[in-house]
C-alpha cells in the first residue's frame, strides 16, 4: 500500500500595524516550526497596515505576504488567509494573531488532534485569569462569552474568543463569516451546528 503524502501546514498571521510586534511572532512561529519534518509555510495577511509591518515579514523572509489594500477589520483578514492557504495546498491551517499573544511553541500541540484525525477544528485556549494585561472586568467578560458561545453552540470551547486555532482542510472550506470584526464566536457556532469536533 502506497504511503500517503505528508499533510502541508500553513501558519496564517493576520496583521494590521504589528511592525514591532510581528518580529517576536514571527520567531516564536519559526522556532515552533523549525524542528518539525512537516511541509510547511507561513502568510502574512496585512490589513491596510499604514506601518511597515508588510515590509517586515518580507525581510523576515515569511513565504508569503498578502496586502489587503484598506483596513477591512480582521474577519476579513481571517477569511483571506484561509484563501490564500487553500489555494497554497494547505491540508492543516494553523490561525494565530500578530501581537504575539499566542505561544507559538504551542502549534504542535494544536496542529496534533487535526493530523491523528480526532478533531476539525482546534481552539487554544488562554490561561484567562493569570494574563496581567486583561483587566478584572475583560476577564469577567471573557468568561460570559464564552459561557454563552457554549450554550449557544452545544459545544465545550474553554476561550470562545481565541484567535488561536487549527482547521483541517475540509473544515477550512467550510468556514463562512459574515461579520466585518471578528470571526471567532461566530465560526464556533457555526462548527457546533454543523456537528464538527472541536
């Protein structure tokens, strides 16, 4: 029986004026992929950045770079970057934010339930109470959202609002956002009703 081809990671990083912040995530994504036998590749999505956060990832040397013209909002970018990595061949879509907020040490971590086939959909979740910089009433908030997202979606998602998520291909494609800001509760619910594993 023929071996199957390797699965080919793509790490997508939206942006939106992160010049200095892209650096560290762009290392730590790198540090975290590095290591890996895994095909892989990383994409910038610049959302109308008025900095030179483009120019940056290129001189990083990221594989790819993708300018969206005028700030559009992150929903946006998000869906671009699920685009442009599925045009790319990607099998696993790794989505992580640029301000570095995500330990990008983690991808393997998130990427493994997607390659052992026992999830679609893969959230990161954040120690919510031990981040400093969430004030009492963000965390408070925090945990409400996600109380109601689970409710909402039948599902048991930790950090409804975490950017930092993996998607098989096939759950990729079948992603669809309709707000302009955000996309992360809304792809839950989406992925709860339509009865994927998270």
């Amino acid at each position: 029986m023929a071996t199957p081809p390797a699965l080919r990671w793509s790490v997508v990083i939206p942006a939106y004026n992160e010049a200095e912040n892209i650096i560290a995530t762009l290392e730590n994504v790198t540090r975290a992929l590095e290591p890996l036998s895994v095909r892989h590749e990383i994409l910038v999505i610049d959302d109308g950045s008025a900095d030179r956060t483009s120019e940056v990832a290129r001189e990083l040397g990221v594989d790819h770079v993708v300018r969206v013209p005028e700030n559009r909002g992150l929903a946006n970018a998000f869906l671009t970057g699920l685009d442009t990595a599925l045009r790319e061949g990607a099998d696993v879509i790794v989505n992580t934010d640029a301000d570095n907020q995500y330990d990008g040490s983690c991808i393997p971590a998130l990427v493994a339930p997607i390659v052992d086939g026992a999830a679609d959909l893969v959230i990161g979740e954040r120690p919510i109470e031990a981040v400093d910089d969430f004030s009492p009433l963000k965390k408070r908030l925090q945990r409400l959202g996600s109380r109601v997202v689970r409710a909402f979606s039948s599902t048991e998602v930790g950090d409804a609002a975490s950017g930092f998520r993996a998607f098989s291909r096939d759950t990729a494609l079948r992603t669809q956002v309709f707000g302009k800001y955000s996309y992360t509760m809304e792809t839950i619910v989406q992925a709860g009703w339509e009865g994927m594993r998270i």
